[in-house]
C-alpha cells in the first residue's frame, strides 16, 4: 500500500502554515515535497506534515533557519535507517540534539517569564479598570 499523499491546500490546513510559507520552508531546504503529480503539484505525505510542525514549532523559541535546517539535518541522521550513524559519529550528533535541546528550555523558560509579566500587565489594567 502507497502512503497517502497530500496537496499542499491541505498540508497548510493541518499544520496551521500558509501556502507561502510551506513554500518558502521548501526554497530554503527545510522541507521537500516527497513527490510532485503529473501536473506538478507538490504532493506531501504524512512524514512530511511532521516536519513542517517540527519546524512550526520551533518558531517560537526564535531558532534561525539555519538552525532549523542543522536540527533537522541531526534528527534526519539519527533515524537513518539505510546507514544509521555508529558509535563516535552518533555520540557527537546525540550531543548536538542535546545542546538544541538546553536552547529550547532556556528559550522556554524565558518565553514563561515574559508571559508572566503580560499577564501581572493585564491584570494591573484589570484593576485599575474595575477602581
């Protein structure tokens, strides 16, 4: 049985990213449609819509495309299963993953706090609404 492949009408709908945007992610290598139809449209399957939320959820946190396309690049590698990584080569590339993944709490971490001062904001604007 072939997977299931999408247009990119509905890779857009299901990850929440515009047409452009899915389009520019695929100009800078971030994703590439597994295939294209008869017609040339780009043709996704379901691995693809995980990359593409991969990277949405990565904006966020303020990673760079270049660093998007090095984490993608890691991951990638480390799921080959054709030529999986061994030893030394895997070691250095589950340290790179590990290194992204302090970033992301960091940035985490901080995105809580900044949330936290919105909401004291609100909340002080709140109070001086009902005085």
């Amino acid at each position: 049985m072939t997977e299931r492949r999408m247009q990119i009408g509905e890779v857009a709908d299901r990850t929440g990213l515009s047409l452009r945007t899915i389009r520019h992610y695929e100009e800078v290598g971030l994703v590439t449609p597994s295939a294209r139809s008869k017609g040339g449209f780009r043709l996704y399957t379901e691995s693809d819509v995980e990359r593409l939320m991969v990277i949405r959820r990565m904006k966020p946190l303020d990673f760079s495309l270049e660093e998007m396309r090095d984490l993608l690049e890691i991951t990638d590698r480390l799921a080959a299963v054709d030529d999986p990584p061994t030893g030394e080569e895997r070691e250095r590339l589950r340290e790179r993953l590990d290194s992204y993944r302090e970033v992301a709490d960091a940035r985490c971490e901080n995105l809580r706090a900044r949330l936290m001062a919105a909401e004291d904001f609100a909340a002080t604007l709140r109070r001086r609404m009902d005085g």
